[in-house]
C-alpha cells in the first residue's frame, strides 16, 4: 500500500519537480553590452536582479549588427536597449521570423536629432524652430566655415548634408571623431558663451546635466525619406527630422522562457524611463564612475522598484 502511495505522489508531484529542475538550469544567462554607456549600465543591473533570483549570468560584448545572430542562435540570450531609430529594421524582420522574442518596451522615449544649449536661444530668437537657423546660421559660424553656420555631427553616418540641402541651410557639417568630442565641444562652446548646434539623442546623460532642446524641424514621415515631392522642398529627400518618440525596447532569445522562465518574465517587466537613464550615463560619463559601481549604487538604492519586476511566484 505504502508502495503505491508513493508512486502516486511521485506522478503528482514528478512535473513541478522537472519544472523546477529546469527553473535552476546552471548554465549562464548571456547579457549583450553594445558599446555606449547606459546599454552597459542597463545590462548590469538586469543581470544582478538575474543573479538575486539565483541565475548565472555572464556579460558578453557585441556591436549593435553582431547581436542579432547571437540571440537567433542562442549563443547570447538578452540584449536591453534596443533602439527603434537605428535598431528597428533589424529587431522587425528578427521578430517576424520568430528567430527572436521581444521581450517589452522601456517607459523611455528615444529621439535622435540635432540639439543646442538652452542659452543659445538669447542668440538665436526663434529656436527651437528650424527656420531660426536660416535667419540666424552666421552665429554659429566659426573661423573655419567661411561664414556658414557649423552643425556639429558624431561619428556615425547620419543624412545631414541631404537635410541641409533640402532645407537650404548655410551650414557645414563638421564631423567629429568620437562622442566623447561632440560633448568636449559643448562644454567648450558654452565656457565661452558661444552658439552651437550639435547630434545629440535621449535617453542620454547630457539631460541630466545641461538645459537644452532639440531642433523642431518638419515632422518626420517615411515619404520623406523617399518620394522628393514630399514636404517643403519638392525637389530633394530628408526635407523633415528625424523620428521623435521612438521606442526602446528588450530583446530576447527566443527559447529563454523555456529554459530561465522566471528570468525571461522578470526581463519583460524591467523598465526604466528617460530620466533615469540619463542620470546612469551621467555617474559614469560625467562622475566616472565604472559601469558596475553605478549599477550597483542604483541596485542598493530602488530594491523595492527592481523586486517588483519579479513575478510573485518568482520570488
């Protein structure tokens, strides 16, 4: 009798046991850090709440176009910031193929634009309407733009001669080298009280230390950047800007529910907004802090907003 009680419970009992097993799967969760501040960030504190829940975690590093193999082949398995404006077409065609899970969206908003300093609006009335730059680009003329206004742009290809073209801007484009330089300009131009218009984006750690706004050019379409007759000027593409309030998403491999379930529920409720995150960049890239020492001050310091994250039958 005792015998068949036994085999009873064990058939009862033998599937959350197998279940729990394979919750305590001991090989590491891969979290993909890309190569700017607040993904890193971002990565660290997801995977210290990986390991509070009792998950090995390992940090591996990839470029934005490198990690989308990676997570369709379950070699990495977690990417947190995945950006609409530069990310999108990829993430799209990975999800709709099912080779990747989206694994939720941030409360952030991204944008990715031209931007100035809030004092440059007493030398250049009108902003951040994009036609002040036309009455006013000599103000941002330096001695080596014989005249014209100077857009300072970063590192990566962006269209901004077509978009100087099409809205007949007397600026140059003036490229720099590293993000590190478009802010060693800005804290320059403003030392000196001069007017300056560079790329910058959100969420991003400059928010949390300069008052300043983004160029309010034409609303962005998609018909702008292929059918010339759109917008203001019907002879060239990219009369409009860039996209704003883009979203910011997590990325995942799709067969992370399966084998860290707990840990792939935890990572769709992960959410961080625009404030926040720009204050993370800002202890490392302003404070120099290291990435993990401002992942874990946050981390001792919002326990009770990270616990919530975690599924009640998770805990």
């Amino acid at each position: 009798m005792g015998g068949f009680i036994l085999r009873v419970l064990l058939l009862l009992f033998l599937p959350l046991l197998c279940s729990a097993e394979q919750e305590k799967d001991t090989s590491p969760i891969r979290v993909i850090e890309n190569d700017w501040t607040s993904q890193i960030v971002l990565s660290r504190i997801t995977g210290m709440i990986f390991i509070h829940q009792g998950y090995k975690v390992r940090y591996v590093q990839a470029s934005s176009s490198e990690q989308w193999g990676a997570l369709a082949l379950g070699i990495d398995h977690v990417q947190v910031e995945v950006w609409q404006g530069t990310m999108e077409l990829m993430f799209n065609r990975m999800v709709s193929a099912n080779r990747i899970l989206d694994a939720g969206t941030h409360s952030a908003l991204t944008r990715e634009d031209w931007w100035y300093p809030g004092y440059v609006e007493e030398l250049c009335p009108g902003l951040p309407d994009w036609r002040a730059l036309k009455r006013c680009a000599k103000v941002f003329a330096t001695e080596k733009t014989n005249g014209k206004g100077r857009y300072v742009a970063g590192p990566w290809e962006k269209p901004e001669a077509a978009r100087i073209r099409a809205l007949e801007l007397d600026f140059i484009v003036d490229q720099v080298q590293t993000a590190d330089d478009l802010w060693r300009e800005l804290a320059k131009a403003q030392s000196q009280n001069k007017a300056i218009v560079l790329f910058n984006w959100t969420p991003n750690w400059v928010e949390d230390r300069y008052d300043g706004k983004f160029i309010e050019f034409p609303a962005y379409e998609p018909e702008c950047e292929t059918d010339p007759k759109w917008g203001v000027n019907p002879l060239y593409h990219y009369d409009c800007g860039n996209p704003s309030g883009g979203w910011l998403k997590k990325a995942a491999w799709s067969g992370m529910p399966k084998k860290w379930n707990c840990a792939y529920r935890t990572l769709k409720n992960v959410n961080f907004d625009n404030a926040t995150i720009a204050q993370l960049s800002a202890r490392v890239d302003v404070d120099k802090l290291t990435h993990e020492q401002a992942a874990e001050e946050w981390y001792e310091a919002n326990r009770t907003k990270w616990e919530s994250w975690i599924p009640d039958d998770c805990h």
